[in-house]
C-alpha cells in the first residue's frame, strides 16, 4: 500500500462514553483509506507516556461500531497532568513516528490535548462524554445514549411508583452539570428535577411532592442530579420524615449510564466527527475540536474550549416545572 509519510495516533481518555468505538472504528477507516498509517494508544494519556501502541488496520476494528466502552481502553490520567509525563509522552510520539493524534475525550483530555498543542504537536479534539459539559458542541458522542438509558430506567421506575404510590428520587450523573438530569426530566416527565445550576431547599421539594399527592397523581418522579445541592440519600430521609402522602425510595442509576450499545444518534456522531478530526489532520490543521453545531460538524479552536464553560439552558429547567404539571 502506498502509505503517506502522515502517521496518526488515536486515544481514548477519561470516562468511557458509548460511541466511543463507533469513533475508533471511524479514525481508523478514515486514515486508511486516506493510506495513512493509524497507530492505537492504550489506556489514554498514560499509555501515550508508557508508549503502549499498536498499528491498527480496518479489520482492528471490525464488529466493535455497536459495542459500548472503548477498545483501546481508557484512563484518568494524574502522570500527564504533570510537565514531565507531557515531555514523556511527547518523546515516545517522536520516537515511534507519530506525527498527529486524535483525542476522544470529555473536558480534561480536551485540556491535555490542547497541552500537546502548546508544546507543537499536531492535536485534534473529539468530545465524549455523557456529561454533555463540554462547550462548544451540541451534543458530545454519549450523550444520547446515556439519555436513553435514564429514560428508559425512569419508564420502568414509575411503573412501580404508580403501582406503590411512592415517590422516587432517581439521580443520575453528570458531575457539575444538570444537562442529563434536566433533559431526563422533561423525557420522562418527573415531578421536579435538582440540578447543581439551580440550587432548591427541601421546602420546594416536599412542596412538589405534596402538590402532586394533592392533585391525585399515583406517584412522584424527582431526578437528582449527582452535583445536585442535596445527596440523594439524605434528602430521601429527610423527605420521608415529613408526611408528604408518598414514601421515598431511591435508585442510583450510576455506571450503567456509561454503558450499552450507541443509539443511532451516537454512531452518527462519531462517524461524522471521527471522520473530520482526521481530515483536518491531513489537511494540516492542528489546535481544534470537532463541534456539532447545528447540523454540521466545525472544528472549534481547543483555546476556546478549554476556556469556556457550557451550561445548561435555564428555559429547559422551567420547561420541566411546566411540564410536569
Ligand atoms: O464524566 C463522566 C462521569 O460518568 C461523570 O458523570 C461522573 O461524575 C464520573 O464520570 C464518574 O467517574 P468514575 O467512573 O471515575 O467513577
């Protein structure tokens, strides 16, 4: 195969998101077809600084386009937060020919990708992440999925709420940002929603509570953000101390937000935004992230990214109180 001289790396770093394969599977048939060679970093930023690398061809990734996690496994990396670990990594790239890389990512490995670019490597960024935190981008590939799995766990859920006439308090994830657990509200439909951005007092939760026992619903659907300004714990406690009609019980959905196979939404994603970041690699361009905005993949400059913080449209919180009436 007549090769370029262009030869692209490809991690993945930080929480896995599904899709991310999907855009492995991407890179991989992008480069190769534009006979470049495609060199797979495992386990993130650490193996980037340990030089843990395999050339990859299209059949390396073959079957994985439905699976959720990621193959080339992924990691929180403390050692390339440090300069050292950075001048480390930036060696074995040197050493093993690797001439651009290709980050898939949430907010920290944005910001490590666009160290490497400060320090003259050749980097672009692709958001991932089921936090939906990251500015500059729509939507990052996971997101939908993730949305998925909550509505579908808050369906099931309030089918024995409404049977137990109980309210549930489902938290979901998202670190600081409310986005899953506002836009998880309005899908399903729940009584109220606690976000880390709007900041309630147990008052207005009993209050939501109450006013749905009043009104005859069945039941209560609270969605709890995990940066929320209650634990979930101790706000079902404290709430099933007051006698609000309903009684508390609690699911934590965790981890198994992060898992599944991509809906159709997250494999599209990642092909489009897998398919740019390589193309802007080949055309030379280094410094940005591939950003869904309205209906087209931009690149948008890593500076911006990392400098900015997104945050969920209040209008979707009062949508949700509406809503729920
Ligand atoms: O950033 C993705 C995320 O799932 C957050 O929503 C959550 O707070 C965090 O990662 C959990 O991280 P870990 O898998 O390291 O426990």
């Amino acid at each position: 195969m007549d090769l370029k001289p262009l030869s692209i790396g490809l991690l993945t770093s930080g929480g896995d998101a599904p899709g991310m394969n999907a855009c492995i599977r991407a890179i991989v048939r992008t480069a190769i077809s534009n006979n470049t060679r495609v060199i797979g970093v495992v386990n993130g930023f650490d193996g980037l600084i340990n030089g843990e690398f395999k050339f990859m061809g299209p059949r390396d990734v073959g079957g994985i386009l439905a699976r959720g996690g990621t193959i080339l496994q992924t990691r929180r990396s403390l050692a390339f937060k440090e300069a050292r670990g950075q001048r480390d990594a930036i060696r074995k790239m040197n050493e093993v020919g690797m001439d651009a890389l290709v980050v898939i990512g949430g907010d920290g490995s944005l910001t490590g990708a666009n160290a490497l670019v400060k320090q003259g490597m050749k980097v672009v960024g692709i958001p991932a992440s089921i936090d939906n935190d990251i500015w500059g981008t729509n939507m990052a590939i996971g997101v939908d999925t993730a949305m998925n799995t909550i509505m579908d766990a808050v369906d099931k859920l309030r089918d024995t709420a409404s049977s137990h006439g109980r309210t549930f308090l489902v938290e979901t994830m998202g670190r600081g940002s409310g986005y899953l657990a506002v836009m998880a509200g309005i899908v399903t439909g729940a009584e109220m929603v606690l976000t880390p951005e709007v900041p309630v007092t147990l008052e207005e939760v009993a209050d939501a509570i109450e006013d749905a026992y009043r009104r005859g619903k069945t039941h209560a659907i609270i969605i709890v953000a995990e940066g929320a300004n209650f634990r979930t714990t101790e706000l079902a406690s404290l709430l099933d101390d007051m006698d609000l009609g309903f009684k508390t019980r609690v699911t934590i959905l965790g981890h198994i937000q992060r898992g599944g196979s991509p809906t159709a939404f997250d494999r599209l994603l990642a092909a489009r935004m897998g398919a740019k970041a390589v193309d802007a690699l080949l055309e030379g361009k280094t410094g940005f992230m591939t950003g869904l905005q309205g209906r087209d993949i931009e690149l948008v400059s890593l500076d911006e990214v990392v400098s900015h913080e997104r945050t969920t449209n209040p209008d979707y919180y009062s949508m949700a109180r509406m809503l729920a009436r």
